[in-house]
C-alpha cells in the first residue's frame, strides 16, 4: 500500500497556486498600468512570493 502525505501535498498545491497567482497578477499588473511595474517589479513579485511560500508552508512539504 502506498503512503501519501496529504499534508504535504496540500502545501505543496498552496505554494504552486500562490506562486501562479502572484506572477500572473504581476504581470496583469504591468501590463494595465502600461508597463510602469517593470521586469524588476515582476521578478519581485515572484522573488517575494517564493520567500513567503518557502518560510510560511517549507516546514510542511520539506
């Protein structure tokens, strides 16, 4: 029988939705307010939301 973690694997859906979310609004973002973001603000965006995913939920998935 197989074992599954499911709350890592929670975690780790969380973290994936959360980095997908955050980069595609980054990048929705700049594109509305006509670029005035930049490619540093969305690498800052996705930078800072790996950071948080990685302190808030790394415990969890490992």
């Amino acid at each position: 029988m197989v074992h599954v973690e499911y709350p890592a694997f929670v975690a780790e859906f969380i973290a994936t939705f959360a980095l997908v979310f955050i980069g595609a609004g980054s990048i929705l973002m700049d594109g509305s307010t006509g670029g005035k973001l930049g490619l540093g603000g969305i690498a800052l965006a996705h930078g800072l939301a790996l950071l948080v995913m990685i302190y808030a939920i790394g415990h969890v998935s490992g």
